[in-house]
C-alpha cells in the first residue's frame, strides 16, 4: 500500500506523531481524528464537484458538436481534429479521444432526441386534467341553488360562491 493510500484509509488507532513540549491527552487525539475526517471528506467532494463539471463540460460539448452541424459545416474529419486540437492543448488531461468525443455526441442525442414529443405529452396531460377539474366544477356548480350562492354566511366561502356564479359553459367541452 502506497503512502498516499495510508493517508486515505482510516486507521483503527489515530497514530499521533509527537513534537517537544506537547501534553497529547485523549481529547486532542479526537480532534485530530476529526481533523483528518473533515479533510478525507472535503477530498471526496472536491472529486465529486470535479466530476460534476467533467460531466457538464463532456454535454456541452456534445451539444455544440450538434447544434453546430460541425460535420457538416467543416467536413466529415472535424471530430478527428477536435480531438487533436484538445490533446495539443491539455496534454494531461483524459477524455479527447475520438471514441470520446463520439460518445459525447451520442450521450446529449440520446437524452434531448424526442424533447419536443415528451413536453407536448406533458401538455396535453395537462390539459386534460385542467379539463376534468373544470367539469367537476361546473358539475358541482350546477347543483347548487341561487339563493345558497347568494346568501351571506351561506354554506361556502363568498370567493367559491362568486366562481361557480359564474356561467361555466366557456370551459366544457
């Protein structure tokens, strides 16, 4: 195990390294092992918000190599040279490869093809369910007498009675 992976793995004993002049008691060896928790878990969620924004970058790009029609605006190569220009710019990094860059695009088609489908369901879902609260309403409104309507302290509340006063034919369909 390297030394890197000793600092990351939580030992079954704190190991306390002593200096000069230091009374080390039980309570200090707690807030050290505190210490190093919180550090361990800043270290996680620093790798996390990496990922994150790794993920974030991988979309857009595949967003752009879409919307931009790049193949068919500079040629069928432009993803090649994408890759190259990349990898010449940050040398260390992971990720360019040409297969990378394909699955970047075919990661935001996936999840955006038929976009315009889902939110018309989605409207017309509604729709549907506005239409039926109409209905019970208008059913609802039907049933009651004038005078209950208008009657002051009358069994609904005066902003319900003025709705379904109203002539709710406009909304049946």
């Amino acid at each position: 195990m390297t030394q890197e992976n000793k600092d990351i793995q939580p030992q079954a004993e704190p190991h306390i390294v002593k200096s000069h002049d230091i009374h080390i008691d039980a309570d200090y060896a707690d807030w050290i092992a505190d210490i190093k928790s919180r550090y361990r878990s800043a270290q996680v969620k620093a790798a996390v918000k990496v990922n994150v924004e790794k993920l974030l970058f991988n979309w857009q790009l595949g967003r752009d190599l879409v919307q931009k029609k790049a193949e068919e605006r500079w040629g069928a190569g432009v993803v090649e040279q994408v890759s190259l220009d990349l990898k010449r710019e940050f040398p260390n990094a992971d990720g360019f490869s040409v297969r990378n860059l394909w699955y970047m695009k075919q990661w935001y088609l996936f999840y955006t093809q038929g976009e315009e489908e889902i939110l018309h369901q989605a409207g017309a879902e509604l729709q549907r369910i506005e239409n039926q609260y109409v209905t019970k309403l208008y059913q609802v409104g039907k049933e009651l007498s004038p005078e209950k309507l208008h009657q002051v302290g009358g069994e609904f509340p005066l902003p319900f009675a003025l709705v379904l006063g109203r002539d709710l034919k406009q909304y049946r369909k």
